[in-house]
C-alpha cells in the first residue's frame, strides 16, 4: 500500500460506446464525491485528445439528477476517441496538462487500447517523479479483455442481436414456403465472442468466428443436411473479424439454391436498452476503482472474475491471454440442426 494523495480526479471514456459505459462513469463521480482525498472531478472530453486539448468539464458542478440519469444512459457521455497517443511529445503533453490540474487520479474507461494508455500515462508519470494514480475501467462490447470474464456492454449487445434476429426470422416464417438463409454479421472486432453467444442463442445452423478456421462447404453441408429433415429458415452468423459475409451469402446461394441475404449490423448494436447486469456491474466497476485510491492503491485495472469485481496490475492485465470458449463452439454444432 502506497502513502495517500490528495489532488483532483480526473476521468475520461475511450474506444467505441456501449450501452452502460456511463453507468462506469456515474459509479465514479458518485463515489469520488465521498472522499476527503479528492478535491475535484474533471471529465475530459473525448478521451485522450481531450486531455491533449485541455477540454475538461467540472463534473462535480453537474447536478443530482444529471449523474443519476447517466447511470441509465447509453453512449458515451463524454465523448470518446479512437486516438492512440503516439509521440513521446504527446505524453509530456499529458503530464503537463495533469500537473496545470492537480490531477493526482486519473481514471480511463476503455478497452484494450485505452488500458495500453493507462498504463504508458502511469510510467510518464512515474518517470517524471509526478506522483499519481491510474486506474483502469474494463469496457468493451467484444468482450475480449483477457482481464474480465464478462465485460458490461457486452451482453446488452448479444441481447440486442437475439432480440433482431428473432424479428427477423419472423419476418422470413411469414413468407411460408420461401426458404431463406440470413447470413448475419455481428461486431467483434477481430474476436469472436458476440458472434458465439448470439448464435447459441438464436439457434444458427452456423456460426463462423475469427478463432476457428472454418470450410465453406461444411457449412453449405449443414444447411442442405437441415433442409433435407424439413429445415426451411436458416441463420448464420459471421463475426466481423471473419467477415466477408456478401461472398459467402453468394456461395451459399449458388451450392444451395436457396435465397440467401446477408445482413451486415453496425453501430445499431451497441446503443441500445441494456441488460441488468451489464448496468450493475459497470455501475459496481466505477465506484469499486475509486474505492482503491482510499487504499492508496494505483496502477489497477478493474475487471470481473468469478463473478466478483477485482482489480489487477496494468502491466499483468496487458499480459493476460483470453481463451476462445470452444468447448461452447463445439456445443454449438452439436445443438444446431
Ligand atoms: O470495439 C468495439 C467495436 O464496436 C468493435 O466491435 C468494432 O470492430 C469497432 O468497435 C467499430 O469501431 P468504429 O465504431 O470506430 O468503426
């Protein structure tokens, strides 16, 4: 445990938006507000290049009702960026913006990227001799943080999807007889996690993912196989880190001669009404990464496991691998027919 500081907060989101990415930042200014050892609250306004900017917000002017109505907002507050700082000048810049502020914590909500930041701030800092604490909030809707089992964002997305691809298989039930096979693809990045889950939920004949190579024609089998027992609507789904989901649609349709779409979903995912837990365990995230700085503790990213919120070296969490649940895969084509 390290001596305690005093000094302002500051706390910024990166990466693309989720559904509970403000609960985080609600649990944060909340619980911020409650310690002597905090003197301000400053946000910075889209991510990093906020803080390069100098474009910060006094979230402890914001009112009551606001901070509560974050907690139950989708998208980014704050705004957020996709910029990775990239010199050594950008750094410095960091530091000295930090030092014209006080800011002793410093809190990043984000991915994998964004937990890189931190964690490159934490050691400008360190080497500079200006003491400070940095902590990481896991939050990514791929949920492949090797740091958490389950990342808040993730499953409200996995909702999202079950939820539109059973109104889309409506949709082709109510075109009696005409079969149809809807080749969707779902965000990722270059993990395939959301398209698993999704798949196992909605019942796809197939479900194609960066981590397992795959043969076209197995999946072309599966569909014929299917047809052949009475079988007339078909999903599969693509994670976008496999992508080329026209191509397969088309190949699909010329070894199968059944109609086939493909459906390419976008940001739509990620915005939308959130699960229960995705909500109270961002919302759990936030408050527990400022409770650390009570225990003088810095240099943390704060993930999920056991289902239990914990925190973990920077450094360690950047090293972690995160395993592809296959035995789950593998269920998936079993139950699939
Ligand atoms: O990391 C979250 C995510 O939604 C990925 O699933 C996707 O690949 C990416 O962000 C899309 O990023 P952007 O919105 O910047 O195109």
């Amino acid at each position: 445990m390290e001596e305690q500081l005093t000094g302002n907060v500051l706390v910024a989101q990166s990466g693309g938006p989720t559904a509970v990415i403000n609960s985080s930042l609600a649990g944060i200014i909340t619980e911020a507000l409650n310690h002597d050892c905090i003197e301000e609250i400053y946000g910075a306004l889209n991510g990093v290049e906020g803080i390069l900017n100098e474009e910060f917000v006094d979230l402890a002017e914001e009112s009551q009702q606001t901070v509560r109505g974050l907690r139950y907002t989708p998208a980014a507050a704050l705004g957020t960026c996709r910029y990775k700082l990239k010199s050594e000048e950008d750094y410095a810049r960091v530091i000295e913006v930090f030092k014209a502020h006080n800011i002793r914590f410093f809190f990043y909500i984000g991915g994998n990227d964004s937990q890189d930041t931190a964690n490159k701030i934490a050691d400008h800092a360190a080497a500079q001799g200006y003491e400070m604490r940095v902590i990481g909030v896991a939050k990514t809707i791929d949920n492949d943080l090797p740091v958490t089992d389950h990342c808040p964002g993730y499953g409200s997305v996995v909702k999202y999807l079950c939820t539109t691809i059973r109104e889309l298989a409506l949709d082709h039930e109510a075109m009696g007889n005409h079969d149809l096979v809807s080749i969707v693809e779902v965000m990722g990045r270059n993990a395939g996690h959301i398209a698993l889950n999704t798949g196992v939920a909605c019942g796809a004949t197939a479900i194609l993912v960066p981590e397992i190579e795959f043969n076209i024609e197995d999946v072309i089998k599966k569909i014929k196989t299917a047809r052949e027992n009475g079988k007339e609507q078909f999903i599969v789904i693509v994670a976008e880190g496999v992508g080329h989901t026209e191509e397969i649609a088309k190949k699909i349709y010329e070894e199968t001669g059944i109609e086939s779409r493909a459906t390419i979903l976008g940001h739509v995912q990620r915005g939308g009404s959130p699960t229960v837990r995705d909500r109270v365990v961002a919302s759990e995230m936030g408050y527990y990464a400022v409770e650390l700085l009570e225990k003088g503790i810095g240099n943390r990213v704060v993930g999920m496991k056991d289902g239990k919120i914990y925190d973990v070296d920077i450094q360690e969490a950047l090293s972690m691998k995160k395993p592809f649940d296959k035995r789950l895969y593998d269920i998936a084509n079993e139950i699939s027919f």
